[in-house]
C-alpha cells in the first residue's frame, strides 16, 4: 500500500483568493509543485450554506453560485508542505483531510502539458529585419544575440522569411561561422562585414518562412519544426503579424520550467510509463580520433563531415575530450592569425588551403588531437533520462553533448535536434536523431 492523504475544500463558485475564483487557484497552486498529486474541481447541481442560501438548478430558485467541492489526493510525504498553504487560501469554505490507502500510482509522463500554447513560451518581441537590410547589419545583430537566424518582414510586419547562419555562409559568403567570427580579430571581421555590406536581406533569406500561431499549441509547433527541419519558427498573431519567436532552446526551457521531477517520482514506487532515456535515441554523431591524430586530419574530419566538434578517445573508447573548431582558433591565432583563419574558412576547399598554407600545415601535422582538445567537458550518461540531457544543455548552453556508459567508453554525440525528435515521438514511433 502507498500512504496518501486526501485534502476535500468545500466551497463555492463566488469564493475568490486574491481577485481569482478560487478553484482556479488552488488548482493552479497544486500544478506549480510539480509534486505526484491529482486534483479535480466537481460543481455540485443543488445544495445549501450556513446562512440559509439555497444553490438549485431548479428554474424558480436558479442560483449563480454553486456549490464546488476541490479534491486533491498527494503523497502523505507531502501534505505537511502543503496543507498551511491551502488552508490559507480558503477564505470562505470547508477543509476536511483523511487518510487514504493507494494500491497503484501509475501516470503517463510527458515533457510538456500538452495544453500549453505557442505564445506562453515564445520570445516576444523578436529582433527583425527587413528585405532591404544589408546583410553586414544582420551579422552585426546575431553576433551580440544568443540565437543564430532572424526574422524578415515586410511593411506590415509580416514575416516574408528568415536569415539563417546557413544562409550566409552558403548563399551570402561568410567564410567563418558566427561563433567563429565573433572570436577572430578585429580586421578580420571588418574585412568580412564590408563584403557583406553589398548583399541584402532579401538575396539570401529562406523564403517564404515557416511560422506558426501564437495561440497553437506547443506540441503543433514542435511537429511543424520536426517535419519541416527548421530550428525556429516565428510567431504570429490573428492578422499575420510577428509577435514573437519559438525555438528549440524556448522549449527546453519551457521542459524545464513545466516538468515535474520524475526520478522523485519513482522514488516514492509511483509508476511512470513511457520513460525516454539518452540511449533511445537511435541515430548519433559517433566520429572520434584517437589524441594522437594529428589536427590536419582533425580538420579535414571536420571539413568534410560538415560538424563543428569532434571527440578525442583513447585505445579502449574512453572519452578523453572534445576538439571544436573555436579550439583550434585558439589554439593557433596567437602564433598563426592568417593560418589557422583561412583553414577554417568554409569557402575555402581543403585541398587548396594546403597550397597556399604549405608552412602551416606542416605546424598542423606536427600538433596532436591530444595537444589542443578540451578536457573540461561536459558529458551525460546513456542511462540518464533526456530531461538531464535537455537540463545540461540548458544550464551549460551546450547544443552538442558527448554520451558515455557507465564504464565512461565514449557512445557517441547528442543534439538538441535528437532530444526533440525523441522526446516528442509519438508512442510507437521509432525516433529519429541527429
């Protein structure tokens, strides 16, 4: 037997806590906790208070304030918490507790309420551009933000499509990443915007774009970015209008924000089904070298594989480290600027930035993996469940995350893309990842 203990509120329609009906309230009190309880509101069809009102359905006597009974049923562990606050809240009513004996505890987890809208988690307000914004100006402007693409609209408003990282590099020029430019030198950077200046917004930008209502619900909006492979969706109102932006970080946060601690959970025997671990996601990135690769060929992995990290492991599969491209920026740019900058340089093939680097090179072949990767990295075990994964990435603002076992081999990498598709698929889909 689990031990449970019942909270009955009797009261009525009119009773309010702080301007709110009180139903609403409490119910709104008991969601915030993200504790193991279920409550439920029932609105009674005829009755009577201490003062001699009669509620009825009944024509002749019809009243506007009808008895409600609120039930919350939670684990005995958490009614000293959360009884004074209730109580509290009940102005006008009855609190009745009992002590309840519960043979099964069973519930269905999922990341999300599923009655959560676009607009409740979006960012609002989001920076846009318009189609005759030089692209030298969109650069400078993602540059200082957290996100990599931006909105363009037309003169109502009205996003016409989007300016993406992808966009630039490959229809607008950029040679580097943004990351990447954000940590160059100055000239360099100079030298990069002024080629840009002399494209706009419009010769490059995804069209038209993707969006999506504000007043979806979220679960709509994860499935239109999963079919349509977009990482953001701008959000619009009633009459079309950019109102805010949702991306893959607004709902892990939102996860964050909204779910309730399951690993509590399954420590008071409450049995929670459908539970997706980092293991369940099928396909990862799984390239790795071992630290005595040399860094040309750590480049040209990275080149070739269009991805920005590789992992360092030794003999046995143990994870060592990670090499990123901003490491080995800084690795080489105090003793090689133009070096290591037109080896990174995305327009540049491979093969003829060793024609025109041939000294540099030689410096690349002379270095190691083990010489420039990053050993303070954060990794998450494949037995983690994904909400540790999503809270890592979070917390760490990591969009990439190398997966180990318990005997710390090296299984591969997770990204944001993967933790959706499998956090979302639908029950007896195979997830997909990335």
């Amino acid at each position: 037997m689990l031990r449970y203990k019942v909270i009955e509120i009797f009261t009525s329609e009119e009773a309010r806590w702080h301007g709110q009906p009180l139903y609403d309230a409490v119910v709104g009190f008991v969601r915030e906790q993200k504790m193991a309880a279920r409550c439920l509101v029932t609105r009674a069809t005829d009755g009577c208070y201490e003062n001699g009102e009669i509620a009825s359905r009944k024509i002749e006597i019809l009243s506007f304030n009808m008895p409600l009974r609120i039930t919350i049923v939670l684990p005995s562990i958490e009614f000293d918490r959360i009884l004074p606050s209730v109580e509290e809240m009940v102005t006008e009513g009855i609190v009745t507790v009992q002590e309840v004996d519960v043979i099964a505890h069973k519930t269905r987890k999922r990341l999300l309420p599923r009655q959560i809208k676009v607009r409740d988690i979006m960012t609002p307000s989001p920076t846009r551009v318009t189609q005759a914004t030089p692209l030298d100006e969109v650069v400078r402007l993602l540059l200082t933000a957290v996100y990599t693409g931006v909105p363009v609209v037309d003169e109502n408003s009205r996003p016409v499509g989007i300016v993406t990282q992808t966009d630039l590099i490959y229809k607008g020029g950029m040679p580097l990443r943004l990351g990447l430019l954000a940590a160059s030198n100055g000239d360099q950077l100079a030298a990069v915007l002024e080629t840009l200046a002399s494209k706009i917004a419009r010769e490059v930008m995804t069209s038209p774009a993707v969006i999506i209502n504000g007043d979806k619900l979220v679960t709509e909006a994860i499935d239109t970015m999963l079919t349509k492979k977009v990482k953001r969706l701008p959000v619009v109102d009633s009459e079309g209008r950019l109102q805010g932006m949702l991306s893959r970080l607004d709902i892990f946060r939102a996860i964050m924000r909204e779910s309730p601690e399951w690993t509590t959970f399954a420590g008071q025997r409450i049995e929670v089904s459908n539970l997706r671990l980092v293991s369940d996601i099928s396909r990862r990135d799984t390239h790795a070298v071992l630290p005595e690769t040399p860094v040309e060929e750590v480049i040209r992995l990275i080149d070739s594989n269009d991805f920005q990290r590789i992992s360092v492991v030794d003999a046995d599969g143990r994870f060592l480290g990670l090499i990123s491209d901003r490491d080995l920026l800084g690795a080489f740019m105090p003793d090689h600027p133009e070096g290591i900058w037109n080896y990174l340089a995305t327009l540049i093939p491979f093969t003829e930035r060793g024609k025109r680097y041939r000294e540099f090179g030689e410096t690349l072949r002379s270095r190691t993996a083990a010489d420039v990767m990053n050993v303070s990295i954060v990794t998450v075990r494949e037995d983690a469940p994904i909400d540790e994964a999503i809270r890592l990435m979070i917390e760490k603002g990591l969009k990439r995350l190398p997966v180990l076992n318990a005997a710390g081999r090296f299984k591969g990498m997770i990204s944001r893309d993967s933790l959706l598709r499998t956090g979302f698929a639908s029950q007896g889909q195979k997830p997909a990842g990335s």
